[in-house]
C-alpha cells in the first residue's frame, strides 16, 4: 500500500503509478501533493527525486485527520486562507475537491468552502 495514502489499489488518474523502492511505497501524486515534500533536481534519487527520508518524515508528521473519510495520516492540507483541513489524495474525489497541480504550485479547495475573500 502506499505510505502517504494508506491504499494498495487507487484509480490512476488521481493518485498516479505507485513506485516501490527500498521499502518505500507510494503513488506519485501522493508524493507531488503531500505538505512541504519537495522533489530533487536529480530524478533518480529516491523516488522519482524525493529523498527517503524527507517521505519518512512526511509520514511522521501527518497525525492529520482526513476530513472526508475520517482516518489518520493525511498528508495534504488545503490551501485556502485560515483552512487547516487535511486529507488523503485519492479521498479528493469522494469529498468533490478541486486539486490541481501547476508545476511548483499546489491548490486545493473543498466545494462546500466560500471563495477566498467572501464571507
């Protein structure tokens, strides 16, 4: 199973191809969303250039709960302002979260939310 969002199966458009490497498992957006896990220049390292230990790390800080499903060690947490709701990846279609993801810059936002700047 993967390590950041705990499911051995998940559907490949939202969670990627699942890399295993040394003991470590995970999806490859599960390692492109996950809070402040950043990729190395050098791809090969690790997996796909992030660092085994910086997604150990990862693992070990997410006490998160998830807001859609409930359980521990979600490893995302939405963007918006003053929002510190976190969740697993593959939980963002069954929540009907946006994500999108722009090179360096991720986004996320639960429908049910007010648009940054309303009330």
């Amino acid at each position: 199973a993967c390590m950041l969002c705990h499911r051995a199966e998940a559907d490949l458009d939202v969670c990627g191809h699942k890399l295993e490497k040394r003991g470590l498992c995970a999806h490859v957006f599960c390692l492109i969303f996950a809070n402040k896990l950043f990729q190395q220049w050098v791809k090969k390292v690790g997996l796909m250039g992030f660092l085994p230990e910086h997604i150990r790390h990862t693992i070990d800080r997410a006490v998160q709960h998830c807001f859609i499903c409930g359980e521990s060690g979600a490893t995302i947490t939405f963007q918006e302002m003053g929002c510190d709701r976190s969740f697993h990846l593959p939980c963002t279609m069954e929540g009907r979260c946006i994500t999108q993801f722009l090179f360096q810059y991720r986004y996320f936002h639960h429908p049910s939310l007010p648009p940054l700047g309303k009330d």
